[in-house]
C-alpha cells in the first residue's frame, strides 16, 4: 500500500507497507558475574479486583509464571485477566512498552516481572497517537496518511504502524518510529498516558552491499548480485549458492572494506559505505577415468584437484590390428606421460579416451636415422648399397627378403632419406652417397625434379 504527501514535491517521499518481526527490550542485570541456567516470568496477579477469564467450558485460564532458558524467546500466556469497569491491555515491564497475550517475549539473563496493564472504561479523556515524518529538517504530520486508530484513554495499547516511508534522493529507508527516543518497529505497543503521543519516523542511512563471483571462468549465469543494506546494522551475508562455478564450491565472502573473510551466513556489521563482498573458490575433488574402450574392468581412475595436473598412463590394454594413439580429452589428445589438467566445463564427469588407429603404429620421427639402411647407427656406403639391392631383388634383400642382411622395417624407414614419405627409389641410395661426400644433408628434399 502506497502514500503521498500533499505538502512534498517530485515524490520525494514514499511510503510502502513493511512488516517486522516481533520483538522487546531485554533487561540484563549491570553486573553479571554468572549466567544462570533458567530464568523466570513471573506475572503479577496481586490485583484482588481481578480475575482469569473462562474458556468456552467456563473454566478459568489460569495464568501462570514462565521458567526458561536464558535469552531465548518464549510466548506469552494466551490467557486474560477482567476486572469490573476497566479493560485488560496487557502486560508491561517498564509502563512504557506493552506486551499482548501470546505475543513473543525476548527475555534476557535475569527474572522479569510483568505487570497488568488497565485502561478505565468509564474515563472520558481521550489522548491522541500522532505520526509525523520528517525529511530534510521539515517535519510533516502523517497521521492521516496512516489511517490508524488515533484516540485512546490512558493505558491503552497503540500499536505501532506497520506504514514506513522512504526517501530514495537521500538513499535513507524507515524502519519504525522514535518515541521518548527509543526506536519502536511495525506492530509493537506502547502504552497510552494522560497525554498525546508522537512517533516520528525513524530513518537510517541505506548502503550497497555488493556480492560477485570475481574475476574467474566457467561462472553460469549471473556473477553479480546487490543489496541494499542499513548502515551500522548487524545482519546475516549471503549463503554459498549465490553463484555457480563449475568445478569449484564456495566457502566464503572476501570483503573490500575491512580485508577480512567471513563464512557464509556469517555476521557482518555493515560500514556507512557501500562493500563488495567477492566469493572465495574451493577447487572440488575429481575422479578422472582413462577409458581404453574395452572392458569396464580396464578403465583406470586417479583422483585430483580442478585445474591441478596428474600424468597421463600408459594403454593397459592392446587391440588385434589397431594401435593406441593417445588419450582424447575435450578435442585435445595426450600422450602417455603429458600432464592432464583436471578441467571440466560444465561440472560434469571427466573421461579421457583411448584414441585406436587401424595398422601398425609409425615410428617416432625422431628416432630415425635417415640413410641408415642397415640400422647400424651409422650412415656408410653399404646403406646406398642395401638400398639399391633392395630396389633390385627385393625377394632376396628387401623387407622379408631371405638374405641375413634384408631390409627391416625399421631399416626401411631410415632409407627414405629422399622426399620422406614417398616410396624407396635409388634417389634415397644416390642421397646418402652425396651426403657422405658432403654435398647435402639428410633428409633430403629436392627444389625441383633435375636436382638428381
């Protein structure tokens, strides 16, 4: 429900309905050497004139003293007392603040006693409740604007409105009312006397508490949140499911003002300025699994940290006519031995894959010796020689020729040392013999076709 005011301008002012949990004023003793164990409400039946109201039966709802832990909340008896030519209000500490039955009391560390509070049905003087809000120094009588019951006799409760204002140019939000300087919110009672009262709006300075993923990745959806937040108030921070990052669980809040961490959830007192808390990142614990494609009982599993490294292992496995190619991870493939980052991008299982070619694994580039043809780690006239034989009578002395000294595969491969890749020709025989004389270098490839 909305409110203006006729007297202000440009909207400076507008009310909105707000309602508060319930409260009171714990008395605590000066000086408190220990914390007693269970404290007392006792209710003050003292008043001969009065008695138990009668439930639906006529049985008298007996009021009874309240024996309770400490600073801990408890409900008020639901039962009333009557008295001939007065009207029960309710209870009261202090004369000031009332408390209505089966309303939540907020006892302190000492035993209270709470006093009937009666307003004289036959007293003909009436005292007004006045509600004024004042902004920039000027005052302006809400009272009407409120709508509420203004006329009681003296020990009647006037429940505080549940009407509060704000002034968004001033960045300033009304939380309840003052009277004789206490600070009163929606739906407590004070108690009436023989004269009017005034509430006056109680206004408090509102700040921005900023809360942000930080400047990380694999953030879903937003990675900022704000809050308005009252200065110089106490109040709860944000849980751990403000954002999402996948990989990583939060545990806490860095805040920008004091540099400190807090927990979530946890208390924090909020400056006259506007914070940014960042979340703090945990990296969660992954199983990777290394999947030859086989039987379930192959798959290898290792355990690590988002973004920490572990090795690659070696294929545990072998399949008839292919050979193992690496491991494939998120379109990246690794070999046995390379460091495999625990990543994932959506929070998902991670599974690398064993990657199988048909045929027989080629050499490693580098371990060739190109123009070796007989493997004997060195490159000499009688590799030209078995290149040529080779080419000649293959039968005899080419890959699974019948002579000794036939040509290997891995012989072969060393021979290309002409164009690599193409097939043996006695231009690999007539490179290694110009190699030998210093010519070229191998592997050899030609700038055009009349080079040999």
């Amino acid at each position: 429900m909305k409110h203006c005011f006729n007297r202000l301008t440009a909207g400076l002012i507008s009310a909105v309905m707000a309602s508060f949990s319930l409260g009171s004023f714990a008395v605590y003793a000066e000086e408190e050497t220990t914390i007693p164990t269970e404290v007392t409400i006792h209710f003050d039946l003292s008043d001969k004139d009065a008695s138990f109201t009668t439930d639906e039966n006529g049985d008298p709802i007996v009021i009874e003293d309240l024996t309770v832990k400490p600073n801990s909340f408890v409900n008020l008896p639901a039962g009333e007392l009557e008295k001939d030519g007065f009207k029960f209000s309710g209870w009261t500490l202090d004369g000031v603040r009332g408390y209505t039955p089966s309303e939540v009391y907020n006892i302190g560390a000492e035993d209270v006693t709470l006093k009937p509070v009666w307003s004289d049905l036959n007293d003909l003087n009436y005292h007004h409740a006045y509600y004024k809000a004042d902004l920039n120094g000027e005052e302006i009588d809400t009272t009407k604007d409120i709508n509420q019951k203004t006329l009681y006799r003296k020990g009647d409760f006037v429940t505080v409105s549940l009407v509060r204002y704000q002034d968004p140019a001033y960045k300033s939000s009304q939380l309840g009312w003052n009277y004789n300087g206490v600070e009163y919110k929606s739906q407590q009672h004070v108690i009436m006397d023989d004269e009017d009262i005034t509430f006056t709006s109680a206004w408090h300075l509102m700040r921005t508490i900023l809360y942000t993923a930080g400047d990380v990745d694999r953030v879903q959806g937003a990675n900022e949140i704000a809050y308005e937040r009252i200065a110089s108030t106490v109040g709860d921070l944000a849980g751990a499911d403000k954002f999402v990052r996948f990989g990583f669980k939060q545990t806490g809040w860095t805040c920008d003002y004091d540099g400190k961490s807090y927990l979530p959830y946890g208390s924090f007192t909020m400056p006259d300025c506007d914070v940014v808390m960042t979340a703090i990142w945990q990296p969660k614990s992954y199983t990777v699994t290394f999947d030859p494609g086989t039987k379930s009982s192959d798959k290898m599993r290792f355990t690590g940290l988002t973004d920490s490294n572990i090795p690659c292992p070696d294929i545990n496995v072998t399949k008839s006519g292919y050979y193992f190619d690496g491991w494939s991870y998120l379109g990246k493939t690794y070999q046995p031995g390379d460091d495999f980052r625990i990543y994932t991008l959506d929070g998902s299982s991670i599974t690398a894959t064993a990657i199988w070619k048909e045929g027989v694994k080629p050499s490693d580039p580098t371990d060739l010796i190109y123009g070796d043809a007989d493997c004997s780690g060195v490159v000499k006239m009688n590799d030209a020689v078995l290149i040529m034989q080779s080419l000649s009578n293959g039968d005899i002395y080419g890959v699974g020729g019948s002579a000794e000294t036939a040509l290997t595969e891995k012989g072969a491969e060393n021979a290309d040392c002409y164009e690599p890749g193409s097939k043996l020709t006695p231009n690999d025989a007539l490179a290694v013999q110009k190699m030998l004389l210093g010519a070229i270098s191998l592997p050899y490839t030609p700038d055009s076709a009349s080079d040999f």
